[in-house]
C-alpha cells in the first residue's frame, strides 16, 4: 500500500494546512454570525475547489443563521464517500475578546475557537483529499466525494441532514464525521455511539402580588419552582447513563413583586431510545405531581417537549467501518485504535440509521466549547494536539482505501 507516500505527502503539506487552520480559526463563526459562518464558507470552497470540489451554498430557514456549505467531486462511478463538518463554533465575537480567546501555539497544543469543534476536523478532511489525490489518484478519481458543512451545528437541528441527503444519489460507502478525536495518551479514540437528546421547558405560574401590600394574597412562582429541579435530576440514573438536568431557570421581575411566572429549561440524555423516552415520562410524571398538590392553592405548572433528536446507539454497520479503521490502525502502526461513546450529539446521530456512519475522525482534542483558562490552571481552553493531524489523516487514508477496495463494501 502507498502508506510511504501519502505519509511523505501529508508532512510536506502539513505547514500550509496549518497555516489554512490559522487563517479560519481567525474568522469567528459563532451560529448567529452569519456574515463570519459565509466568509468562512466561501474560503473553506476556495481551499476544496483546487481539489476539483464544486460549491454550492444554501441558505438555512433560521434567518439568524448562515449558509449551509456542499462541496462535491464527482467521480468516475457513484461510489460515494460522504464527509461531514460544520462551519459554526459555540463561540461569540465577546466571549473570544474576553477572555483573549485565538489562534495560539504551545508546544503541542494549538489553543483557539474552533481548533478542535471543528475547523481542525475540516483540515483533516482537507489534508485527506489532499494525499489521497495525489498518491492514489486512481481511486481519488473513481469515487463522488461528498463534504458536507453544516451553518448551525451547534444548534443542532435536521436541517443539514435533508439538505446533505438529497444531494446523493444512493446509499454511501461511509459517512465520516470530523468531530476531534479524545485526547487518550497512546490511543486513538473513534466515536462509535452518542446519547440521544430531549429537551423541555416547564412553565410555572403563581399568582403576582404587590410585595408591600398584597404579600399574603400572593402565590410565588419561584418559590414553587424550586420544588422541580430536586425531583427532576432525580429521574437520573447511573446503570442506565440516563441524565436529566435543569440547565436554565428564569422568574419573577421586579423585586417588589411577588413572582407570577418561572420557567425551566430542562434536557435527557440516553444512550437508548427507551431510556430517553422513559426519562420524559418521568418528567411528565414530576409535574403531574406537583400540580396535584399544589393547584389548589394557586400554583401550576405545565411543561413541554422542545426537541427532540435520536440516540446514536452501537449498531452493525458503524462497527463494520470501526473494524475497517482499526485494520488501518495496525498497517500505519497506529494501535490501538479503540472505541469511544459520547454523551454529546452530532450529525452522526441522525445518518448513522440508515448510511454507515463514524465520528471522531478529526484531530486528537479536549476542552471543546470551552473558552476560558481558569488561574489555578485546572481549567484550559479548547485545543488540538499538533503532532496528531498528520498520523490521523494517514490512519483515515488508509482507513478509506481499505474500505474501496474491499469488494464487500461495494455498493
Ligand atoms: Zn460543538
């Protein structure tokens, strides 16, 4: 195999795709910046189309939102390999500037918005392209290649999904996820199951009172609310890896007021489907109680589904391209490389039921969405290790010519 040239090839490319990295991780492209996501859209298609990719842009239907990015190269045969990112990064203009959060180096870790979630993972689907065309131009130009970025991941809806859907034309030999890899010393982690997700909003109301004179006759929301999060994050439960957390609470207005209204913002995760389910019976079940015994004196709450997006859960045709990476894993002498479940979601969670999907194909990285260095040094920001890009991409070319050449994988 032409494990020799296409490591050669990744090495001597490697400064300018880092300095590619540099150049997008100074654009910020927080979901609601969507001037920041389109530029970064528009130099991610500059950077693909000298791989011979053709762009094409669509326009979400959240108007807060940026363009969704197709970049695809078709092939001598509708043999397909799908690659997925996202433009957008959790991070605000604000918050970057606050905390003096940007591209910097040291040592082995790149620090910056996005380094890791996700424009690293865009790069290392780049520097794939980029070797596999070059040393094995035969198969580069036999398979449609299909990268698909998203304008509002971290916003997570289907929207992407339809859209990257009816851009094929049948089943794909793979959907590659470029979600980084977890920072496991001496082990290269894939993401082969994520939980599943639903999120909720209970409503409570009192009764609003003059805080002066009417105290008595008052009933207070917040006060009353308080009740819920005990017995919600109650509904959690270890065996199953089910978790229910209250992740927001809002009341009241004035401080001279008795509080009318306090919401929740609630969210269930599970592994199983079942598991997410019986946890949203559970929440129901909390606020059934509470209204009968509260309704009575003036309280009531009511709650709601919000979203609702599916567990990816261990399934046959993610562990067929597990199996697959790990034989690449022993040609590149990159071993082990092992299996990793994450409790957060990407768009993996909704391909992977009915195209062969695997996740963390990015480079090796920790601490996404997170922005600040605390001063004890306990707490550092989002970072990429820089030594992993160019064994990682060689791990994922050989990993994808295994897969094309594998006549069982044919479609
Ligand atoms: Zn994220």
């Amino acid at each position: 195999m032409e494990t020799d040239s296409l490591r050669h090839h990744l090495e001597a490319h490697f400064p300018q795709h880092l300095a590619l990295l540099e150049d997008w991780v100074g654009v910020n492209t927080h979901t609601e910046n969507a001037a920041g996501v389109n530029e970064l859209g528009r130099r991610t298609a500059e950077a693909f189309a000298r791989l011979g990719f053709e762009a094409q842009t669509v326009p979400s239907a959240h108007p807060w939102a940026g363009r969704h990015l197709f970049l695809t190269r078709r092939g001598a045969t509708d043999r397909t390999v799908v690659m997925v990112s996202h433009l957008d990064t959790v991070f605000s203009r604000d918050e970057e500037q606050k905390f003096d959060f940007r591209f910097r180096r040291e040592g082995d870790k790149l620090y910056g918005p996005g380094v890791a979630d996700i424009k690293g993972g865009t790069v290392m689907a780049l520097m794939m392209l980029d070797a596999l065309r070059a040393a094995c131009p035969a198969e580069f130009d036999d398979v449609t290649w299909h990268v698909g970025l998203n304008a509002l991941e971290e916003k997570l809806d289907d929207e992407f999904n339809r859209l990257l859907r009816e851009r094929l034309t049948g089943p794909a030999l793979a959907v590659l996820v470029f979600e980084a890899g977890a920072d496991w010393e001496g082990r290269w982690p894939l993401v082969v199951a994520r939980k599943g997700r639903a999120e909720f909003r209970i409503e409570v109301e009192g009764r609003g009172a003059h805080a002066g004179a009417d105290y008595w006759k008052g009933r207070n929301a917040i006060v009353d609310a308080c009740r819920l999060p005990p017995r919600l994050e109650a509904l959690s439960d270890r065996t199953k890896e089910l978790t229910v957390n209250v992740g927001r609470m809002v009341g009241g207005t004035e401080v001279n007021c008795v509080p009318q209204e306090a919401v929740l913002l609630g969210e269930i995760r599970a592994f199983r489907e079942e598991y997410v389910r019986e946890g949203w019976g559970g929440v129901r079940h909390v606020v059934d109680d509470f209204n009968r015994d509260l309704s009575g004196v003036g309280a009531r709450a009511a709650v709601t589904l919000t979203e609702m997006l599916p567990a990816w859960p261990r399934n046959e045709a993610t562990e067929g391209l597990f199996a697959v990476w790990e034989a690449a894993g022993a040609t590149t002498g990159l071993a082990p490389v092992v299996r990793q479940e994450r409790g957060g979601l990407s768009d993996g969670n909704l391909f992977w039921h009915d195209q062969p999907t695997l996740d963390g194909l990015g480079p090796t990285g920790a601490n996404t969405h997170q922005s600040k260095r605390s001063e004890d040094g306990t707490g550092e920001p989002e970072f990429v290790r820089v030594s992993s890009f160019v064994p990682k991409a060689l791990l994922n070319c050989v990993a994808v010519l295994l897969l094309l050449r594998n006549p069982a994988f044919r479609p």
